[in-house]
C-alpha cells in the first residue's frame, strides 16, 4: 500500500529531525573508532555515508517539495 502525501511528509520530517541526527552520531562514532584515518580517506567516507542515508528513503522523499496532489485546486 502506498503512502498518501501527508503520511510521507510526517514520516520524511520524523526522519530529518530524529533519525538524521541520530544517524550523523553513528558516522561520527564510526570514524572516531578509526585510527585517524588519511584525511582524504575520512573524506571519502563522510562522503559516501552522506549519501548512504537517504537511498532506502527515496520514496518517502520524492515529490515532498512539490503541491499536494491530492488536494482540490481552489
């Protein structure tokens, strides 16, 4: 079943104020567990975890910007 638009606009807003920073706090501990990695490789990892959050949650973002579809043009 999908989800309506108001349904991925409360989840993708729980997900940026709860489970985005939570997720930061994880990838900073991952990298501090590290032995002070080469900062070009510490780079790249930030990098590809910054990226990494967002793929399983792609369609609860998608068209989030845009006008409620199933509102009735006024």
């Amino acid at each position: 079943m999908a989800l309506s638009y108001k349904a991925r606009r409360r989840w993708a807003l729980v997900i940026l104020v709860i489970g985005l920073p939570l997720y930061i706090a994880v990838a900073w501990w991952l990298v501090g567990t590290l032995e002070r990695p080469n900062v070009l490789v510490e780079i790249l990892i930030y990098v590809v975890l910054g990226i990494v959050w967002a793929l399983p949650f792609k369609f609860i973002f998608k068209g989030i910007g845009q006008a409620d579809p199933d509102a009735e043009d006024r």
